[in-house]
C-alpha cells in the first residue's frame, strides 16, 4: 500500500468520529413530510417563492464596490464595516483530478504562498521543526499545532490594519502518523507512552501569533511578540456562565465545578464586536470513555454526545486518568465521570491580552458545535449561530441578554454568561421557528430531567429532542451577510437521509441518501438577529450536472445532482462572507470516494449570494481539507488552511511528512481578492 493510500487510511478511520449519528429521537417534528423528490422541489412554487424574496431583499441593498477602502478598525472590534459586492472578477480554475497532485492552484493572476505550517516556532528560543517527527512535547507546545482549521485576523488599529495583526487559528486534531517518528505507539503494558500523549495534547488548541509585512511586502511571524502563545488540551482554562460550579461539573481532582484544563477538537469559531475570539468545540466525545455499560445507557449527558463506550480516539485516558469517564465509586464525585461536561462548550479568548485565562462560556449550551457565528444588529443586540456536527442534529442560536455596548468596554465583558439558547424548526413552506429552551417551558420540565437551566445547557440536545427541533444533515459553518443579515449554513452530507426513520425526507433536507450536502439561507423576522420566527430557502444543492455520467461511464443517481449554477461540488463545509459580500465556500470530502469521482480533491468557491453563480477559485493537494478562511481589511490578502494534506504538501517533494498550513493568497496586481 502506497504512504498516500496509507495516510488516507488513517485520516479515515480518525474521521469517522466527525458526524456520527447519535440522535435517536423519533418525534415528529412539523416538516415531516412525504418522500419530496429533488425536481418537484426546484421546480415547485415553494422553492422559487422564497428565493425571490431572498433575491429582491439582497439587490435592494446591493453596492459594487471593489475599491479598497479600510474601514474603522479598532483592536476590540471585530472587523471593518462591509460593503457589498457579488463580482466574482477571476477567471475560474478547472477541477484537480490528479491522482498525486501534491500542490494549491490558484486562477491566473494571484499567488498563494504556504505559510506557518505544522511545527512553526512561534518564538525565536523555540527548536525548529524536524522532519522525523522527533520533536518534544515540550517543543510542539510552542510550535503550530497539527491540523489548521477556522482562523481569524485580527487588526491592531486602523493605520497598520493591513500591515500587521494577530491571526488566531484553531488546530482540530492530530495525525498520530505524522506526529511521532512512528506512528503512535504502546508501551509493554498496553498503555500510550506519556510523552507521544503530551505531544498530542500539544498540538491541539490554537494558536495566536502576531504577524506583518517586511521589507519586501511579505508577511512573517514577529516572533519576538509578546502576544504568540500557543493554547492547547492542558491549558488552564475557567468554566463560567449557568452550568459552572454545579455538582455534575465537579471531579475528583476539581470540586469547585469551575475549572477545566484544555479544548479540544476545535474546528470553526466565532468572533466578538468586542474583539474576542470564540473557539468551537467539535468533536470531543470520542477522546473520552465510559466502560460501564449500565451507567453509560442511563447516562444521558454521556449517551446522547456519542462518549466512547469501549475504546477512545487516542486512548489518552491510559495515561491521563480525566479522559477516563467511567464511574470509580472510589474518589470524590466518582472520579472523572463528569470530566467530559467539561467539553462542548464556546471558548471565549482575548487575543490582546496573553494573560488572559480562556474562559468557556457554558450558557451558550453544550454541543458537537462547529462554529459561533456572530450576527450584530443595529441596535447592538446580538444573535451567535450555531451547527450542531452530526447526521441529524439540529441548528442553534443564543441570543444574549444584554446589547453589546460599544462605548464601555467593561461591560461586555462576562455579556455570553446570560442569555437565551434557541434551536431552530424549518417548517415546510419556507418559515421556521427558534424554538427556546428554557426551562418550564414546553416540556422542559423536572419530569422530563429538566430541573433547572443547567440541566438543560447540559444536554441541550436531548432538549432539542422535546421541543420538535428538525434534523438536518451535518450542520457546519454558519455565515452571516454583512450587509443583509442573512444566514447561510453548509449542511455537509447525510448517507442516513431518508434511510433512519427519524431523518425523514423534506423541504430543508430534500435527498435521500445525501452524499454532496446542501447550503440553507434564512432571514429573521425584521432583520432583527433576537427574532423567533424567521424565512428560509435553499441557496444550492451541492453534486454534479444533471446530464453527466461519472468518468468511467457509470450513470449518476438522480440523488447526486445538484443544483449548482457554475462550477460544481461537493460537501461544502466551511463558509464566509468577505467584506464585499462575495460568499467563499470550502469543502471537506474523501477525494478517494466512487461518488466523488468527478469532483477531483478538495477546493474553494466563490458565490454569488443574488445571482447564485458559483466558481471555483482553489484546489488543494490530495487528501486534503480546504477549511478556514480570512483576510486583511482591505481584502488584499486572504488566508486560508489546507488541512491534512495526503502526500508531502507544503514540501511537494513527494518525500517530506505532509503538514498542515495557512496559504497566504494575493493578487498580483495588488487588488482586492476575488474582483
């Protein structure tokens, strides 16, 4: 088997954590309906009604400007004020179907350049990276992590907010193959060796680190900054908000209920209009076990999360007994048992502060959560979006008690620890619902293991359940229009559509056996992000070409043709909206894969949100995920991840161990980004 077959292997099988199907619920929520077939939904009244309505809203608003105009940009605001524009200005490129195509493509006239990959020292007393895979724990803990993932820039002020800034960037997970010099390994006695586990530890979390343009105009780590850290799975970190201090957040090396050490599997993110970043946490459940079969089926907080019940992802609980969830009537509060209550959390961190202890925000609710997505009003109140990542689960928002306050900064401070948690109802004719879980209300009751608002953000999902949420197929990034306040969100791909009985087919989720995904727009009652009720349509289906076949001639199902206006796709996955208004799609799809034959390895797209055309601006090496994108203010300079790479990318000497890194994309004429 080839080293690339092999890698793919591996990232397989520690992929296959992503988007398990935990929900067993059979509650018959408002939009089951009857098998909709893909054509009668395009072609009904339904789906052209609400696009319209989407499409007259985002005209009427609509500016084409692609001038290069910084707007006020302060350290503790979240980014310039947008101008909208839909020009989709490059010439596209075609689909990478190389087998061993080990590089980025960009359209003609940019340049993308790798940057901070895998094993970067963030400071100059730090030893570079080797490629045997021999540095230290130590040493990986000052390093890049593995596996880049959402970003954001950050910029100081307003002079210099296209010269220098703070990238904050997540590391998802790791690749045991990669990371040590032989895979991972045992000891005699079956347990991990402590050192390659403090190594992975090491290279999970984030990374802040300040960077600039030299001399030559091209950017670099400032390594001497003050503000480069690294944030990883054993930083100390303070739980806040309602679930902190309560008796099911207390173990037997914490009994205030209020510490944590470490995030993880931090996938997307949010930001703040107060300049914080909010790292995600995605897929925690499988780095803990519970091996007590009787607690594990009446445990819901552990059940309905997908906690491993034989063997974890890394088996880190061999060494570090707080991955070990299972029950030990032994020690204080049963031992770690309430260890992984700790996860699932929004993690809220001030880059300009290195001091700063992460804080996670439990009021928001505790998911399988991909992102944060924030959504300003004018009056300052705020909504943050949620994908809950797994095949049916459901779409979140949490609506903050308290405006933001944009003259006394003080005062937003602890503003994520009270608020109101909704998830949302997509009803068949195009309105929908933000259904609140709140206590008391709607079944949410003692009766049900609701006793108070803990309980619930505790196990919001099994909340959800109760209240009629609707099962969507893998809810991802969510993306907020800056102009508009539309939300976009990728729901992934579901092969459990229309198979499970609780996924039936309908209107929002419209493919049975869903292997390309879908992107859903919605716009809250008066543009007001604190609404209940709001419109939605479908913005695309991902997949391929009606009239199409598959490379070796075999017919495409009905149920893999997508709707695509331009260059197609599949499973889109990350999503933003630049500040001119063009939407940047990203895909995470196994390359490898019959289904995808005609998709070539994973790319990014622009689309148009009013016209709907799509065109494909980046393809990535094989194996690859594209996710994470960002830019400079004046939209110049665009970054974006390229995660587990297949072969020896950023090296490409078809040698060298593959590592995850940032590509820094820029015109060659000096414009703006995708003009």
């Amino acid at each position: 088997m080839s080293n690339l077959k092999k890698l793919q292997k591996y990232i397989d099988t520690q992929e296959e954590w992503d988007g398990r199907q935990v929900n067993a619920s059979n509650h018959k929520d408002l939009n089951e309906v009857i098998a909709t077939s893909r054509r009668s939904f395009l072609k009904g009244g339904l789906g052209l009604a609400v696009s319209g309505a989407f499409a007259s809203t985002a005209l009427a608003s609509c500016v084409n400007k692609d001038a290069k105009t910084p707007a006020k940009h302060h350290p503790h605001k979240a980014s310039p004020s947008p101008t909208q524009s839909s020009h989709l200005g490059f010439q596209a490129i075609p689909v990478e179907h190389g087998e061993f195509f080990d590089s980025v493509s960009v359209p003609p006239g940019y340049t993308a350049k790798a940057f901070y990959p895998w094993g970067t020292p963030i400071n100059a007393t730090t030893p570079a990276w080797v490629s045997d895979g021999n540095n230290s724990a130590v040493e990986q803990a000052m390093q890049a992590g593995q596996c880049h993932d959402g970003m954001h820039f950050f910029a100081f002020d307003e002079t210099t907010q296209n010269q220098r800034g703070l990238l904050v960037m997540n590391h998802e997970f790791v690749i045991q193959a990669t990371l040590h010099p032989n895979g991972a390994t045992n000891n005699a006695d079956g347990n991990r060796p402590i050192e390659e586990v403090n190594k992975e530890k090491a290279a999970h979390g984030i990374s802040i680190i300040e960077i600039q343009k030299n001399s030559l105009n091209h950017w670099e780590i400032v390594l001497s900054s003050p503000y480069n850290r690294r944030i990883t799975a054993d930083t100390e970190m303070q739980l806040t908000g309602i679930a902190a201090a309560n008796a099911f957040m207390k173990t037997a090396a914490d009994e205030t209920g209020k510490q944590v050490f470490g995030t993880l599997n931090n996938c997307s993110y949010g930001i703040t209009p107060w300049g914080t970043y909010l790292a995600c946490e995605e897929n925690w459940q499988g780095y803990f076990v519970n091996r007590d079969t009787a607690d594990y089926n009446t445990r819901i907080s552990h059940k309905r999360y997908g906690i491993a019940a034989k063997n974890s992802r890394y088996a880190w609980e061999t060494v570090d007994a707080r991955f070990n969830a299972t029950p030990d009537h032994t020690q204080a509060h049963h031992g770690y048992v309430n260890e992984p209550h700790k996860f699932g959390w929004v993690v809220e961190i001030d880059p300009f502060d290195p001091t700063s202890t992460p804080k996670k925000r439990t009021s928001m609710g505790r998911l399988i959560r991909e992102c944060a997505t924030l959504s300003l009003g004018p009056d300052n109140r705020m909504a943050f979006y949620f994908g809950d990542d797994s095949r049916g689960e459901y779409i979140y928002k949490f609506v903050p008690s308290q405006a933001y306050n944009a003259t006394h900064a003080a005062a937003n401070k602890d503003i994520l620890d009270d608020g109101i948690l909704y998830v949302a109802r997509f009803n068949d004719d195009g309105t929908g619902q933000w259904l609140a879980l709140a206590v008391g209300q709607n079944g949410l009751t003692a009766d049900n293991g609701f006793k108070t608002q803990a309980d619930i953000v505790l196990n919001a999902r099994g909340a959800a359940d109760i209240l009629g949420a609707t099962p969507m197929d893998r809810p991802e990034w969510v993306a907020v229009h800056p102009v508009t306040r539309e939300g976009y969100i990728t729901l992934t791909n579901n092969h459990n559509r229309g198979i499970h009985d609780n996924q039936p087919i309908n209107t929002a989720n419209p493919r049975p056996k869903n292997q390309h995904g879908q992107i859903l727009r919605w716009r809250e009652a008066d543009n007001d992000p604190s609404a209940t009720i709001f419109h939605w349509d479908v913005f695309l289906l991902a997949g391929d070409t009606e009239n199409t076949r598959y490379p070796d001639g075999r017919t495409i199902p009905n149920n893999y043709i997508g709707d695509i206006k331009g260059d197609i796709f599949s499973s889109p996955d990350g999503l933003w909206f630049d500040h001119h208004g063009r939407l940047w799609i990203q895909t995470d799809y196994n390359d490898n894969l019959s289904h995808n034959a005609n998709m070539g390895t994973n790319q990014m797209l622009a689309a148009d949100p009013v016209s709907k055309q799509v065109k494909r601006f980046l393809t990535g090496p094989r194996g690859c995920e594209i996710t994470g994108v960002t830019s400079t203010a004046d939209g110049t300079t665009l970054f974006v991840n390229i995660q587990h790479p297949g072969i020896s990318w950023p090296a490409e000497d078809g040698i060298t161990r593959p590592r995850s890194a940032t590509v820094i994309i820029t015109k060659d004429d000096g414009g703006v980004i995708g003009s």
